[in-house]
C-alpha cells in the first residue's frame, strides 16, 4: 500500500515538474503573450465547461459579460476581439440547450406565438443571404453572426428559466450592472474621461456627436450615451415596478434610491429620444396597474414632469431634456424627418431591401461605393426597413406587436404575485424599447439586444411557472 501511494506521489512530482518547465519554456519564447494565452487556457477550459453545463451560469456571465464588452474594448488591454467572444458564448449557451434538449427534453414554449414568430424573424434574417439587390454577401455574413445568435437566445431563456429564484438572481444582477453603471457616469460627469476614453472619441465625427453646447454626452461603460441612456430608462422602470409589488419597505427604499439615481445620471447622456420613454412606460402602467397607489403615484409624476419640463432653467443637462417635448424646434430631428423622406422611395421599390448589413459599419467596410452605405438610418425601424424592406419591416413590427400581446395577456392570467410583477416589468420594458427603437436604434449594442430577448423570454417562463404553481396548488392543500 505505502510503495503503491509513493509511486503515484512520485508521478504527480513528475508532472508537476513536467509541465512548470513547459510553461516555463512557453512563457520564455512567447513573453507576455505566452503567458496570457496559458492564464487564458486555464481559465477558458473551465468557463467553456460550466457554460455548456451549467446555462444558467452561463446566462449569468452572458449578461455581466453583455454590460462591460465595450468598456474592456474601449480600454485596449486586450488585443483579442472581444465580440467575437461574445459570439463564442452565445453558441456554447446554444450547444448547451441542446445538450439539455436531450438529457430533459421540453419543447413547450416554442408552441407560444413568440417563439413563432421568433422563428420567422431569424428564418428571414438568414435567406437575406440570397437577396439579389445587396452589394455584398460579407456584409451579411458579418451581421448575421451576432444578431442570429442573439435572437436564438430567446429560446435558452424561455428554456432556462424554470424557476422563480433565477429570474430573482436575473433582476439583482441586472439593476447591480445598473448601478455600477450610474455610478462610473457619475465619476465621468464630475471628474471627467479617462485618458483611454478620451483616446476612443478624439476622432472628429465622435467628438462632434458628443460634444455638445460645450458639454460632453456621457457614454458610462456601455458604447454610447444612446445604449447608457436607454439601460438605464429600463433599469428604472424595473425598480417602479418592483415597487408596487410585495416587497420589504427597506427593500422598496433601496429601489426607489435606485430609480430615482437612474433618472439623474439618465441627463448626463443627453439622448433626447431616452427622455419620453419614462413618462410613456408610466402611461402603460398606469393603464395596466390601475389601483389607488399607482394613482396618486402617477398624478405625482405627472406633476414633476410637467414642472420639469416647462421649468426656466440654464442647466445644459435639462435644457436638453426640455427640447425632447418639442421636437419641431430640434434640428437633428428635422434632419432625420429629411432622411426619412428621402429614402422612402427606395424602401416601396425594395419589398425586400438592400440586404442585411447595408447600412452602418459593415455597408462602409464592404460596400463603400453603395448608396445605402452612406444613408444614416437613425432609427431601428429605418434601418430594418432599408436593409430588410417592407417585408422585414412588417415582420418586425409583428414580432412586437405579439410580444406586447403576449406579455398584457399573461400579466392578467398570471395568479402568483410576485410572477404578475415580473411580468409586468417586462412589458414596460418591452415596451419602452419598442417605441425608443423609431428615434435611435435601441436593439442594436449590448447589452440591450440581450435584454431585449431576455424580457421576451421571461413574459414566456413567468406564465409557464404560473401554470406550474396552479396545477400543485390543489395537491399542496
């Protein structure tokens, strides 16, 4: 027994010492690089591993992962090309939903009208490939990579998320990524860019976008003040919401702080198409959630509002706010109604469109020459138009439209509590998204293409987990 434990100590001395000279000997060819490649490979093998068997860890790293990509981009301490990661774990969540499809096979959501037309919508996307107008099939190939997968995520989630305390987790990393968020927009407002930041907007097309009236737009962690502005509408409006239902006081103190930090930092972006999504997310609310609380709750807001908006102030920040509500005076919208009007022709002749990846970086990287290559789209629905034509455009519209169905619907079926509060969050936020998608293009950057298709699913699990709780409630008693 003792000469058997010594041989196999023997041998572990013997690997151990092994492998330290072959990383010794990598490190010393390679450098830096080699090192970084080895912590990489002890660290890849086993996330790849959890990801693929473990998803819901995986979504969990997905959505850290999809609020700080473009802050770790914007530094440039890693060479390699970080959406290209993110591509990587979207298919290991993929791999491993099928992988579970096998093991605990549960196909139930995808007879929900959501997931149809999910399936429409991604169905379209890939036979834009054959679209005979487009000036280039690398345009497509570099887009599709990313928003198929992103929208094929909708079925992880509808399939993941089988229980309450993981949509729990969801929220609290998710209004967590917010604050940190508020709170590095709050170190940018009064302390200014850091030098790497700088570096990212020196260029004079960004520095002209962001630089306004002698003030810089804050962009926080995320790509630009449009995605930092809109997370943090979302982020807000998920904390009202969670007010309302059946929480703790300390706890509805804590969200209420949290809303209320949100909207604050929400002016230092100065994104104008942000600034009516609250109030209108509000409306919904009200309508959906119509009860004395929300009442006095809304007549409050409403007040606030007004005063907000009709306020004399020298602020930058708020006087920007103000010219939201009056956007005939603003000559970025006029210059956007112009565009709009301008390439209409072209979308009634294109049922089609111009293939996907037109517009936008892919359409100046591979087509330069081409006429939808230099049309600024500026809207979500502009560019689904352009690129994918009427057709895509209706297809598109569809999709919200029953996402929106879906989700009213389910709000009024659902029993539990706590699950109608989700729900309703969800719509809000669908919501809120939907109609920021006409002036800016909402559903584009991360990390809010993944909590687009995230709150879509969870409208989905939060009436399958309904569903559940009602069919044991009789058993249970």
């Amino acid at each position: 027994m003792k000469s058997t434990l010594s041989d196999k100590n023997t041998a572990l001395y013997v690997v151990l010492v092994a492998g330290g000279l072959v990383l010794s000997a990598l490190i010393g060819m390679l450098g830096i690089v080699g090192a970084g490649l080895i912590g990489a490979l002890v660290a890849g093998v086993p996330l790849v591993y959890l990801v693929v068997t473990r998803p819901k860890f995986g979504i969990m790293v997905l959505i850290v992962m999809a609020f700080l990509v473009m802050w770790v981009i914007r530094m440039g301490v890693i060479s390699f090309p970080l959406g290209t990661l993110m591509d990587g774990m979207e298919a290991l969540l993929i791999l491993g939903f099928f992988i579970k499809q096998k093991q605990r096979p549960d196909w139930s959501f995808m007879k929900q009208p959501i997931s149809i037309l999910v399936l429409v919508w991604v169905t379209y996307n890939l036979v834009q490939v054959a679209n005979p107008v487009a000036e280039s099939r690398m345009a497509w190939v570099y887009t599709i990579r990313s928003v198929a997968a992103v929208m094929l995520l909708f079925f992880v989630f509808c399939y993941q998320v089988d229980k309450v305390w993981f949509i729990r987790w969801i929220l609290k990393i998710w209004l967590f990524l917010s604050f940190f968020a508020a709170l590095y927009a709050i170190k940018q407002e009064m302390f200014g860019f850091f030098q790497f930041e700088l570096n990212s907007i020196s260029d004079p097309l960004t520095t002209n976008l962001l630089f306004i009236d002698g003030h810089w737009r804050k962009f926080s962690i995320f790509s630009d003040p449009v995605a930092f502005s809109y997370n943090m509408v979302i982020g807000t409006i998920i904390c009202i919401v969670l007010i309302f239902g059946r929480l703790p006081v300390w706890k509805k103190i804590v969200l209420a702080c949290l809303a209320a930090l949100f909207m604050v930092v929400m002016l230092f972006s100065g994104t104008r198409g942000a600034y009516v999504l609250l109030p209108a997310a509000m409306v919904l609310l009200a309508v959906m959630n119509y009860n004395r609380r929300v009442l006095i709750f809304s007549v409050i807001g409403g007040v606030f509002f007004l005063l907000l908006v009709r306020l004399p102030t020298s602020n930058p920040a708020i006087v920007r706010f103000q010219s939201a509500f009056t956007p005939s005076d603003d000559a970025s919208f006029n210059v956007r109604k112009m565009n709009q009007k301008r390439i209409q022709p072209y979308i009634l002749t294109h049922p089609i469109g111009g293939g996907l990846g037109a517009t936008g970086v892919w359409g100046v990287r591979f087509a330069p020459y081409s006429f939808l290559a230099n049309f600024p789209p500026d809207s979500g629905y502009v560019r689904v138009a352009v690129e994918l034509g009427w057709v895509g455009l209706i297809i598109f519209c569809t999709l919200m439209f029953i996402i929106l169905r879906t989700g009213i619907n389910n709000y009024y079926l659902i029993r539990d509590p706590e699950l109608k509060t989700y729900t309703l969050a969800m719509v809000l936020v669908i919501f809120a998204l939907g109609i920021g998608n006409y002036p800016q293009e909402a559903l584009v950057q991360f990390p809010n293409n993944i909590l687009f298709y995230l709150s879509a699913a969870l409208i989905v699990a939060c009436k399958k987990l309904d569903d559940q709780q009602q069919l044991t409630a009789p058993i249970q008693a």
